[in-house]
C-alpha cells in the first residue's frame, strides 16, 4: 500500500519545480498539483503530464486511483485568496 506522502514525493521528483498536496486511504488519493509548467495547458495536457511522472507505478499497480487539481502558481494564489 502506497501512502500519500510517497505519493507527493513522486510527483514532485517527476515534475521538477512542482508542488503537490496529496491525501488519501492507501489505494484512492486526491492531489492538488502546482506547476509553472502547466501554464498554457488545457487540463488534459497537464493530467497526462502527471501521470506520464507516475507512470511506471500506475503500470505496476502500485497506484490504483488519482483525482487531481492541477494548477499553475498564479491560480493556485487565486485560490488560496
């Protein structure tokens, strides 16, 4: 089972210059990714961008679910006002 701050930690090492905050039980996690890379990019794009970091643990398995918000670091100070 795969907790969510192993989580955190592979997105933010396979998407250098991000943040994340992820919650979760074990097997279904939710994350809140910040990126300056997703700036211009249709939400689609940045999805796959995530799980492209993510990739080998979604292929083994290891990670079963993942909702997330992704947003730049302008909407994300949006956000937080």
């Amino acid at each position: 089972m795969m907790e969510p701050d192993r989580v955190k930690q592979l997105i933010e090492n396979g998407m250098p210059g991000s943040r994340a905050e992820v919650s979760g039980d074990g097997h279904h996690f939710q994350a809140v990714i910040i990126s300056p890379d997703f700036e211009g990019k249709p939400i689609l794009e940045r999805h796959r961008m995530v799980k492209a970091a993510l990739k080998e643990h979604f292929d083994s398995g290891e990670l079963h679910a993942l909702s997330m918000q992704t947003l730049t670091p302008g909407q994300w100070e949006e956000r937080r006002q």
